[in-house]
C-alpha cells in the first residue's frame, strides 16, 4: 500500500498528518492524490467518511505553497465551496494546520453571521476562501470579492448541493473563476444536475471513485426495529442513554427541537441542529456534543453532511428519510475512521412498505427487530453497557436582555426581553419568532449572542460504566426505568401522524 509520500505529498505534510495520527491513505486519497498534485482537474466520487477532505486539501497547500504567489486585497487565491456553515467549519479545523505551516492565510465565508469581518478579512487579503455558495454570492455581487485570481477551486458535496438548490449560484460563481485555473469537485453521486457541473467546469476531468455512496462498510451494522408509535420515544430514550455518543435524526426542524428537548427531560443530555438556529446557537449545540457535555446531537437532514465526530458509536433514525441519499449520508456519521458503528432505523406500522423500499435503494439488509418497548433485549446489544441518566439533561443558559435582531417580540403575551438569564432544556434556544400561547420565545433571543452552558446535574455518583465509544463529559446518575416516561408521548417527531 502506497503512503503519502509515495503519492507524491510533500515531506512537510505528511509530517503534520503522523502528528495527527493520520499515516495511511484511504483509498479516495490514494485514487487522487498524484493526479490532483499534478494539477489535474479531478473527479473524486466516494461516500461520506471516505477521506475526500484531506484528498483535495493536500493538494490545494501543495500546489499554493508550490507557486509562491501571494494574495491580493479582494482577491483570493484557492477557493472551496461546501453546502453547510457546519461543514465549512470542519473542512477548516483540517486546513488550519497544514495551511499554517505552508504560510498561507485561510477565511470562512457564510451566512447567519455578519459580514463585516468577512469583508475585512477580503479586503486584507486572504489565499484560501472557504465558503458557502450564497453569502460568497453575495460579497461579490458587492464588490467585496474578485475570483479573478483563483488558481484552484473545490466543490465538496457537490450532489448535496444540488439537494438543496445550490447550483445555480454555484454554477454563476464558478463562471467568475479562471478557465484555466485547477478544478475538483468531490461528490458521492453524478445526479440531480452534479454531471452537468462535471461537463461544463472541468477539463478532461480524471475520474476516481472509492468506497461510494453504496458500497458496503464493513463497520456499520444496521438494524430496523419495528415499533408502536407509542414506543419510539422510550426506545430512544434507552438507546441514548446507553454509554457513548449517539446522533439521532428528524425529518424537521420542529422534530429536532421537540426531540432534544423531550430527550433532556427524560435525563438525556442532548442538543439540537437544525436551520433555524442562529450561529451562535450551532456553534455552542456542536460543541457541548463535541465535549462530551451533550452525548446526543438530534440533527435534521440539512445538518448531516457537516457533522464529524470520529467516535460516534449509534445513528439512530427516529424519522425514516424520505430517499436512500439522505439515509447513506445520515448513517456516515458513524463507522468513521475505521471505527465500528451500529445504525438503527425506528419503523412503525405504517412505515414499513417506505423502510422496506429505502434500504433496498441503499443497497443494504438490515436485521429487522420487533420491540415492543425499553425492555426488549434487543436494544442492549445493539447500545452495550449502563443506562445512565441526568436530572434535568443538559441545560442551557439564555440571555434574555439582549434586543432581538428579527422577530424578538414575542408575539401577543410573549415575554419579549426581560432582564436576567432564564434557563433552557434542549439546547437551541431559539424559536419560531411567533411567541404564541405567551412563550414569547422570539428569534432575537437565539440569535443575542454570548449563551452560557451549563452542564448537566448530578443527581448522585456516577455508576460503572462499560465502553461503548465511551460517554465523555458529562457527569451522569444511573436511573432505574429505562422508559420514556414523565408523560411523554411519542408524537412523531416531524410533527407528522
């Protein structure tokens, strides 16, 4: 098997990856690696979890340091373009080193934040941009932003982009980029208008797939467990509270929300990520789970792609996805880096034609498992070790005096401001803006800024616990019932019946 530097990546590199651990190629990077160093345009398929992020970041530090150029006001010289705020974030915790160690400047462009320090930060002068498609959209149509001068540009998530509606912007700012400048573009699939970015940015593109969105990991174990609708949020419960940390998808931003929160009383310390937070608010959700403080994450489909955590032991889909793409992505988010991982599908009566079409679209069989609640035996082997749970969850500290930027009112008999912090379970903090019934949970207040967390209660000393990925963080109490209970019940999750 070749190493890095049989790949041709320079000796400074690849001793920055020994320091992170990282001393064998996967095969996506093995596949790319010498065309993209030699200044190929690249076609990198392969499934999430694959490695494509260092397959197009080495290349990118190599080939900028290689050049010697340095960036103008306005006028960066590489640019990487990802579908979600959360996934711009974790491609620059992976380029912050390498960068830093090639001498270049590195900037994030997206949306839900200000601009002003993205319009500085340009106008200094930056070589690497890494952005999402409609803020940078915008920066340029300003005058904020030239991509005169881009050497190399990377599309990550290509396909995930097209879900979401992307590439039209995409489309018009890879025109502003020179023709003759090196282009890759990474995706897992070639549909829904991706080929058509292939045919008309790419010049004899060399084309590289490794371990796609539908081949087998031999790590992740899936499983489907046919449940009463009253039985999914107890049957969550036990699962989440089981050692180790667990990533729980919704079909809907509600979904998300009410889950987390419903999760945190039942004494699971759990977030939320979904698009209706603010910034801020995604960014402290991402790192209580990141701590260990939070050992569930309730995330919607949007979020999926921009979630890394190496040791995610369980993926739970509490909502089935709608199409096979969006259960592959969602499930990638465990079995990563080599690890073992299980993915559990919850299937109730009316779901089970809709299950049964999904996984054969995935190209997977699972073991399917009826349970008819928290007891069943089932859900041991599948989340091993002590059931352990948190008075009171996770609980989130919210400034409430800070004036809103859009929606703070409240609504009719919404508290609106208020002085002093008030105390949140579930861990967005941020509402629909409406305020009804008097809640007054106004978007204003997510978005205030400066949210303090704080960690779960113990209740009384922590029990044994047996490793399942290891539950770091957060103190825990071990709770006798493993059910959902407190008067919960299992409404689906994205407010559908």
């Amino acid at each position: 098997m070749p190493t890095f530097a049989d790949l041709g990546v320079p000796s400074s590199l690849v001793a920055l990856l020994a320091e992170r651990g990282i001393s064998d190629p996967t095969p996506i990077q093995t596949a790319t690696l010498p065309d993209s160093l030699a200044g190929r345009d690249v076609l990198g398929r392969g499934r999430t979890g694959s490695g494509k992020t260092f397959a197009f970041l080495l290349p990118l530090v190599a080939r900028l340091q290689a050049s010697g150029r340095t960036p103008s006001p306005k006028a960066p010289r590489a640019l990487v373009m990802a579908p979600t705020r959360e996934l711009v974030g974790q491609i620059k915790e992976s380029l912050d080193p390498l960068a830093k160690a090639a001498g270049l400047s590195v900037m994030t462009v997206f949306g839900g934040v200000g601009q002003g320090p993205q319009v500085q930060g340009l106008r200094r002068g930056t070589d690497i941009v890494l952005a999402c498609p409609g803020r940078l959209e915008d920066l340029i149509g300003q005058g904020h932003c030239d991509l005169g001068r881009i050497e190399i540009t990377v599309l990550d998530e290509a396909d995930h982009m097209a879900d979401l509606g992307f590439l039209p912007g995409v489309r018009r700012i890879m025109d502003r980029t020179p023709r003759q400048g090196q282009r890759m573009l990474f995706s897992a699939t070639l549909d829904n208008g991706v080929d058509v970015l292939v045919k008309r940015f790419l010049t004899d593109p060399r084309r590289h797939e490794a371990d796609s969105a539908q081949s087998p990991v031999s790590t992740m174990a899936h499983h489907v467990l046919h449940v009463q609708r009253e039985q999914r949020l107890p049957v969550l419960v036990d699962l989440t509270s089981a050692p180790g940390r667990t990533v729980v998808f919704t079909r809907t931003k509600h979904g998300a929300k009410a889950l987390a929160r419903q999760l945190n009383k039942n004494g699971v310390p759990s977030v939320d990520l979904h698009g209706n937070l603010s910034q801020g608010a995604r960014t402290r959700n991402l790192e209580a789970f990141h701590s260990g403080r939070a050992t569930t994450l309730v995330a919607t489909d949007i979020a999926a792609r921009g979630i890394h955590v190496d040791d995610v032991a369980l993926v739970v889909h509490a909502d089935p996805p709608v199409e096979h793409k969006a259960y592959l992505h969602r499930s990638g988010r465990t079995a990563r880096a080599g690890n073992d991982g299980t993915v559990v599908t919850l299937m109730t009566d009316d779901q089970v034609r809709d299950v049964r079409a999904l996984t054969r679209a995935a190209g997977i069989k699972p073991t399917t498992t009826r349970v008819d609640g928290p007891a069943h035996p089932v859900l041991v082997s599948l989340a091993p070790g002590e059931r352990v749970r948190v008075e009171g969850g996770l609980e989130l500290e919210v400034p409430t005096s800070a004036p809103a930027r859009s929606g703070g009112s409240g609504g009719p008999g919404g508290a609106g401001g208020g002085g002093g912090r008030r105390r949140r379970r579930g861990g967005s903090g941020s509402g629909s803006g409406s305020g009804q019934g008097g809640s007054g949970q106004g978007r204003g207040q997510a978005r205030s800024g400066g949210a303090k967390q704080s960690g779960p209660k113990q209740s009384a000393p922590a029990g044994g616990q047996a490793a399942r990925g290891g539950r770091g963080g957060a103190p825990r109490r071990t709770s006798g019932g493993s059910g959902g209970s407190g008067g919960h019940s299992a409404a689906s999750f994205s407010g559908r019946r």
